[in-house]
C-alpha cells in the first residue's frame, strides 16, 4: 500500500438523472445547449469501508476509496471530504499518513480494522466544454451506477456529475442552474444511504452492548432472556472475524458478551431454575476461558509501542525480538482458539447458550423470574455496590495488584448490571460513566500486573533457546512497568472517590445505601 500526499478539492455537484429515454434526453438538450464534446467512456469501482460495528455510520461519516484517493466525509454536514491518496485500501486508521483523514479517522475508529461494507460499479460516460483554444473549461459525466455487499448487486440509478475547472467559475455556474431547473440535485450521504437501504444493509449489525429493550413491567425471566439474547447475536456476530483473524477486537466483543451474559445469569440467579442455569454458566465460562490466552497477547501486542517508548536509546530497539517473540506466541495461540471453535464442545456450548432464549426455552422460570426486573435488578445494584463500596474503601495507600483485581472484578460485575439499570433509572447513567472511569484504571492495573510476568516469561523462554540479547532491555521494560503501575494505583482513590460521590447524588435505588456509605466516608475522614 502507497500513498500519496493530499490534493485539494475540485467543487462539483451531483443530480439524479431519469432512467430511459427521459435521462437521454436531458443528456442530449445539455449536449446541444453547451456544445459538449463526448469523451472516453470508462469503469470504476468505489469501495466503502467502516469498521465492523459501525463505528463510523453511528459517528455519520462515510469512508470510502476511488481512483487511487481515501475520502472522510461527514454525511450531516456539506463541508468537503479531507482525502488523501492510496494505493490500495487501508486496514487501520493508525497506518495512514499523518494529515486530516487520518486526525479524524483515529478517534472514529479507534482500535477496529477498516472492512468492506459495500462497493458501487459505475458505468461513466464523459463529456467536456472547450474554449476557442481548445482547452477545457467544462467536464460533465453521467453514471451509471449498481451497488453490491457481496452476496447481492442492486441498482442505484443514473446520476450526472458537473465539475469545474479551476479558473472557469461562470460556465460551471450556468450549468448548475440549467440542471437545477430540471433535476434533483443529490449529494454524497443521499447516495450512500440510497445504498444501504437498497441492499438492506445494516452497518450497526453487531455491538459490544446491543440495544435490548426493556421497560420495567417487564418480568425477570423475560428481561434475562432478553439480554442473553442480545449476547449470543454479538458473539455469533463476531465468529467469522476471530476466525479470520482481521481485528483483535471481534474477540474482545466476543469475550465482553460471553461475561455479560455469565454474569447476568450469576448475579441473578433465582430467576431461573437453578440446574439447566448452572449447565448454561459452565459453558459460558468455558467460552471464557478458551479465549483467556489469546487475548492477553492481543492486549500486550497492541501495547508494544507505549512500551518501547518507556525505552530509551538502543534498548528501544533491543527490546523488538521480545514483541517478534510474542506474535508468534500469539499465532499459536489463535491456532488452538479456531480448533477449539471447530469442535464439538463449542457447538454444544453455543446451542446451550441459545437454548436460554428460544421460543421453548431450555431455562425454566425460577422463584423470582415472575418478579418485576427493576425491583429485583435494583436490590442487586445496591447489594453489589455495597460490596464494590466495602472493598474500595480497604484501598487506601494500597498498592497489592491482587487487591486492585479483585475490586475490579467487583466493579465489572456491578458494571454490567448498572447498564440494565440505566435504561430504567436515567439518573444511574451519571453513575455508570464514573464507574467506568474507575473500571479502567483497574484494568490498567491489570494488564501491567499481565504485561509483567509475560515479560519475564517470554524472556526466559528466548534464553532458554539461547537468545539472551534481550535480558537487558526487559529489566529496564519491567522496572518501569512497575513504576507506572504505582502511579495507575495512585490514580484509583480518588476516581473511587468521585464514583462513590456520585451514589450520593443519584435517586433510588442506591437511596437505601446513604446512611451506610455517609457513615463509611465519615469514618475514612
């Protein structure tokens, strides 16, 4: 893949043209009224691309790549596209050449890879205005067009593109307005949206957190059952890119949904029978566990290059075997993961898994799945954020990773069930965003806690093969570890303090935990 540096805009305009002989017509009456000479007629393709959750769509931008340039454009707004030139199509925004794309590619798209949603074949047939010295001073090209996904092609119609030439305002400005007086005009987002509903695509077709509907009249057994639903379609929606191993996030959402749907189960445990609840909590947590490998390589490669920063000089370079050591560590183990989801047990694990929800369900109702879900959800929240409470409050001046995890499992847990919480109580979302905060510093913690020993793991193993260049650089990398890792549990009091305010000013259910929590701060003052 090359590139090329970034090349102004040309203004043009764009208009839906009849089909059939009506759109001929018009083609010919302009012919005729500005004297246009016919060109070269010519194919292209263009390839539209988002991430696999839709990021860019939910974010209304659209990405796309033709004739050699990458376009951004914001389907809201008419600002014009920032692009740049590629030669080929891009997986990561990070890969990108430094410039405006890329600045507003990065935040959209984060961590995903870049994938094909679509592709639109045009059929262009071209024609131009010249002046008495025969230069051109006017292009107009009309198009064809058919969009496909893949599996299907569909038509998108005939439109008419007018572009200027620079230096040539007032004959582009006559056409517009002779085009206007006839036509629609149309832009880029009409046209992209025009396609998706064509194919009936959905660029939001899969989410870490997809939205379930649940109101509060709703039962237990029926709310669970609909958010266990919810998971089985996240992770079955990201089988295929874990087995095609192109972004390390489809196995983190398929891990994220695995947990919350164990958790759900878990936390809210009489609301099913206790047996076939139990059988389906095993398979998941052997979903769980099979991925456990895996994606702590995906996590510490996709940190390599803040830790080669916390390297200086030559010990920066030194250090690239241990990483070149890891990705090979990381291809076996992805290798075991696609033979794990090839057998057996992982069939059965998943049909246990959708036997939860199925219009015959394999999860009997239980003493409490009859219950109202707020009443009973919001019992739990309080419960478990008396114990998050409990054990945030033990933290002070602590700094025993193995303290941090276990708050952080703690917090994971309460997490998931706030977000049910969210939906029926408006005032917890304040709640969820601080826990969030919280959450993440924990699971910072964690990965330099991971990063540690896999660091001194991977090492012994290149010595033991007679490779001990890197023995040097790995007790720099580790010392440093350590010191960023006191500053990360520096760092959690107080986003534990701002978490707990934030129960205080937060409506029921949490109501039932002020006294004990004022009485708790008190005693930490």
């Amino acid at each position: 893949m090359t590139t090329h540096s970034q090349t102004p805009e040309i203004p043009e305009l764009t208009f839906d043209v009849p089909q059939g002989r009506a759109g001929q017509r018009l083609v010919h009456e302009l012919c005729q009224a500005y004297e246009l000479h016919e060109g070269p007629r010519h194919s292209r393709e263009t390839v539209y691309l988002d991430t696999f959750d839709g990021r860019l769509f939910a974010q209304s931008r659209a990405l796309w790549s033709s004739g050699g340039m990458l376009h951004l454009q914001s389907l809201d707004r008419p600002d014009p596209p920032d692009r740049v030139g590629l030669e080929g199509l891009p997986v990561f925004a990070e890969r990108l050449p430094p410039g405006g794309l890329r600045d507003g590619l990065l935040p959209l798209t984060r961590n995903r890879a870049l994938l094909r949603l679509f592709s639109v074949r045009s059929e262009v047939s071209t024609w131009s205005r010249w002046n008495r010295d025969q230069k051109t001073i006017l292009r107009v090209s009309v198009s064809d067009d058919e969009a496909s996904d893949g599996k299907q092609t569909a038509p998108l119609g005939r439109c008419v593109v007018v572009r200027q030439v620079r230096g040539y305002k007032k004959i582009f400005r006559e056409v517009l307005e002779w085009w206007e007086k006839r036509v629609a005009r149309v832009d880029v987002a009409a046209r992209y949206r025009r396609a998706i509903e064509t194919l009936g695509l959905d660029p939001l077709r899969t989410s870490a957190m997809p939205r379930v509907r649940i109101d509060a009249a709703m039962t237990a057994a029926d709310a669970v059952r609909s958010m266990i639903r919810g998971q089985y379609l996240v992770a079955r929606g990201n089988q295929e890119g874990i087995l095609n191993d192109t972004d390390a996030e489809f196995l983190h959402d398929f891990r994220v949904a695995v947990r919350r749907a164990r958790s759900f189960l878990g936390q809210l445990r009489d609301v099913f029978e206790p047996e076939p609840a139990a059988r389906l909590r095993k398979g998941l947590s052997w979903l769980g566990k099979s991925t456990n490998v895996p994606r702590d390589l995906d996590v510490y490669l996709l940190e390599q290059d803040d830790y080669r920063r916390m390297l200086s000089g030559a010990l920066a370079e030194d250090i690239i075997p241990l990483f070149d050591f890891a990705a090979r560590e990381r291809e076996a183990a992805h290798r075991v993961l696609v033979e794990v989801m090839a057998s057996g047990g992982y069939d059965r694990a998943m049909r246990r898994w959708r036997s939860g929800f199925e219009d015959e369900p394999g999860l009997g109702v239980g003493a409490r799945g009859s219950e109202p879900v707020l009443s009973l959800v919001g019992a739990r929240v309080a419960r478990k954020c008396r114990a998050v409470l409990e054990q945030g409050f033990r933290l002070r001046d602590q700094t025993d990773p193995d303290a941090f995890h276990s708050l952080r499992i703690e917090c994971k847990q309460l997490r998931y069930l706030m977000e049910i919480l969210a939906d029926l109580v408006p005032e917890a979302k304040s709640v969820v965003q601080r826990l969030k905060k919280l959450q993440d510093a924990l699971g910072r913690i964690q990965d330099l806690t991971v990063h540690e020993a896999r660091t001194q793991e991977f090492a012994q193993a290149m010595t033991a093969a007679g490779d001990g260049r890197v023995l040097p650089a790995v007790e720099v990398l580790v010392s440093r570890m350590r010191v960023e890792r006191d500053r990360a549990c520096a760092r959690v009091p107080r986003l534990f303090a701002r978490f707990s305010q934030s129960l205080r000013e937060t409506e029921p259910p949490y109501a039932i935990l002020l006294p004990w929590l004022r009485r708790m701060q008190d005693n930490q003052a």
